[in-house]
C-alpha cells in the first residue's frame, strides 16, 4: 500500500513538474529569444542571486515539511494548525525585512553585479519578499502530504510566470518585464497556496481562541529552530554548488562570455530540475517513516535510480546533439555555447543526485551529511576563484566537485547503514 502510494503521488508531482518545468523553460527560452545576451545575463544573474540570497530563508521549506510531516506521524492535527499560524506570522515580518535591506544596499549590490539601473534591485526586493513567504506555505502543503494542491500551486505558478512574462515582454519592458512576471507568480502563488490551508488557519480547526503563549507550551519550539541549522546549512550548500558559478563568471569574464555561459547553462538546469518531483515526494515521506522508525534505505534506493536515469538519458541527448538541441532550446546556433554543453551536463547530473542525498541527511538527521555539503562549496568556491582561465575550466571544477560530493556521500550513507545494521 505504501509503495502504491508513493507511486500514485509521485506520479502526480512528476506530472505537475513536467508542466510546470515546460512554462519555466518556454519562460527562459522565451527571455533567451526576446533579450539580447548582455540583458538575458542580467537577468540569469538575478536569477540566480535570488537562490543564493534565499538561503538564509530557503531552509523554511524544507523545516517546515519536515515538522508537520512528523506531527502528521502522530495524528497532532490541533499542533500543526498552532505551528502554522504562528510561524507564518513570523515569516511574513520576516519577508518585509528581506525587501527592506535590498532598498536600502540596492547602489553597493547594483555596483558589485555590474547593474547599472539601480531600480532592478529594488524589482527584486520585492521578488524576495515573495520568495520568502512562499516556501512557508509550499512546506505546509508537502508537509500534509497534500501533492494534488502542490502540483496545482506550483503549476500556477510557473504557467502565471509564463503568461506574464510574455505579455510585458512584448510591451517592451524587457528586464523589467521578465521580473515583474515573477513577481506577480510569486504573489498569485502565496494566494493559491492559502486555500488548501485554510481549514488549518480557523479558529474552529484549533478549537479555541489562538493565544501565543499557550501555543508555545504545546510545541516543542527548540525542536524546530534546532532542525533549521542542518536545513540552512545544507540547503544553503547545495544553493551555492549549483548557483554560485554564475554569479562569480558574471564578476570575473566580460558580459559577451557571460552571457554565454547563462545560455549553455539553461541545459544544466532542466537536467538538474527534471527529477525533482522524486525529491519532493520521497522527503515527507521518508521523515514519516524515520518519525515511525520504519525502513528508509529502500525508498533512498528507488529515488536514486530513477533520478540517475533521467538525468543519463536527457545528458545523452544533450551531449550527442548539443547544436540540434541548442537551436531548438534558443533558436540560434550559439556555437560558442556548445563546448559547454557537456560538462553541465555531467556536473548537474552529479548534482541532481546529491539532492536526493540531502534530502535523505535530512530526513533522518544524519548530521555528518549535512557538512559534505558546506565542504563541497567552499572547496568550489575557493577552486573557482583561483582557476578561471576560461569557462570550460570553470565547468572542469564545477564537475569536479560535483563528482567528489556524490561518492563522498556514497560511502557516508554505506557507513551508516552498515553501522545501523550492526547496532540492531
């Protein structure tokens, strides 16, 4: 039953990630299409800022699916209502904060990323304080198990993102339009999102007037700011292994090369991305089944199979037709992008699973994991900084390390299932 069930709601997801990965990649190929290089690297790098800005605030998710989907273990239904009024009400304080700081700093950032209309940076101010709100309430629904809302939410939000972008593009607010969708994504999702929740933000749900200090008593708070660290560590980590490149080649090489590299770097991201449903699904579940001390090697399995087989059949492609790919993905030739094709392909494809490991650390609090991952990107990092002669040897370092992150993973988890078994 449990395995039908991790088939039928990975199913689901795995559909909601087709549909909502083809509007994401129509919207960045799209924006390839309608930017010139220097504005499509503009906005790849704000993009991509947004995930490495995220980080303090990116573990939400990934703490709150894990909570709730621990209290779901257990039937605590009148807590997950407590835990999700509260800590929304923080998070949204939280997301004001965020659009404060990039108002205020927007001249130093603008100046660092070589941007020079200063009015982007406050855009994407507001972009982040959507961006931090959100994970709150996708966390919930992935918590609850709730995938048929999930999928629709993150449909929405990629099909609104589309939609807009097309529309102010074609106005002819070209990076201005290409934020300003995803702003108006990210508000129409946090609305969407709200509805499936509802019933655990009544008064009725919980049964009684909401009082804060009989709500802390009940919920083991230390619990949840204890298991935000990992989660920050390590989700922050990996944000950085597979963003940090192009904030760094958009500061080292010229915005031609740059701008290259963001184009060559869209084949990296579907490789990456593909398999995410897998992930999404396998984390509340497998938190449930550590919650109730039951088998998760099994699932750690399957979910690396299966994520390993995507990722080699769309790298083979990618790989053996880099200039029919490319033309079609861009609609240019690009030929300067087409060495570069191969090594994201390979180092995203690494990376895609060493997700699913970070997702199994967190699962089942296996700390020592979680610090792979923060040595991986300050090795990365470091690396980068001192060889980069050329894009190619950036990608070089990127595979590199992208390599060495999964076998060190490989033999971490062995050890702890081989010391489980023998402790048992």
């Amino acid at each position: 039953m449990k395995l039908d069930n991790f088939l039928k709601d990975a199913s689901i997801m795995f559909v909601a990630t087709i549909v909502s990965s083809a509007c994401a990649m129509l919207y960045q190929l799209f924006m390839v299409r309608s930017l010139d290089p220097i504005d499509f690297g503009v906005l790849n790098t704000l993009l991509s800022m947004t995930i490495i800005v995220s980080m303090p605030t990116g573990p939400l998710q990934a703490v709150v699916t894990r909570f709730v989907a621990t209290l779901k273990a257990g039937n605590n239904w009148r807590e997950i209502s407590d835990f999700l009024v509260l800590f929304f009400k923080k998070v949204f304080v939280l997301g004001i904060i965020v659009f404060l700081i990039f108002f205020l700093f927007r001249n130093k950032i603008a100046g660092f990323l070589k941007i020079t209309d200063n009015y982007l940076i406050i855009m994407f101010g507001f972009l982040m304080m959507f961006a931090t709100i959100q994970p709150f309430n996708l966390g919930g629904l992935q918590g609850l198990q709730k995938f048929k809302s999930l999928g629709l939410v993150n449909i929405i939000n990629a099909l609104a993102r589309l939609v807009f972008g097309v529309i102010l593009i074609k106005f002819g607010f070209k990076v201005y339009g290409a934020l300003g969708a995803i702003i108006l994504s990210g508000l129409l999702t946090i609305i969407f999102s709200f509805i499936p929740l509802s019933p655990y933000f009544s008064s009725q749900k919980r049964g009684e007037k909401y009082n804060f200090k009989s709500v802390t008593k009940r919920l083991d708070l230390l619990a949840v700011y204890k298991s935000f660290l990992p989660a920050f560590i390590i989700l922050s980590s990996f944000g950085l292994l597979t963003n940090i490149d192009i904030v760094l080649v958009k500061h080292f090489f010229p915005e031609a090369e740059a701008g290259i590299y963001s184009i060559a770097q869209i084949f990296g991201k579907i490789i990456l991305f593909l398999p995410s449903a897998i992930v999404m699904v396998m984390f509340p579940k497998l938190t449930e089944n550590h919650a109730k001390k039951e088998n998760t090697t099994r699932m750690l399995k399957k979910g690396l199979v299966v994520t390993g087989l995507m990722c080699f059949l769309v790298s083979t492609g990618f790989i053996m037709f880099p200039q029919l790919t490319l033309k079609l993905l861009t609609g240019k030739a690009h030929l300067d992008a087409i060495p570069l094709i191969a090594p994201f392909s390979i180092s995203m494809s690494f990376f895609a699973l060493n997700n699913v490991f970070q997702y199994y650390h967190l699962s089942t609090h296996n700390v020592k994991g979680v610090y792979l991952f923060l040595i991986a990107v300050v090795l990365q990092i470091l690396l980068i900084c001192l060889y980069h002669g050329s894009l190619l040897q950036v990608l070089y370092v990127l595979t590199g390390c992208a390599a060495l992150l999964f076998f060190a993973n490989t033999v971490t988890i062995k050890r702890m299932i081989k010391n489980e078994k023998f402790a048992g």
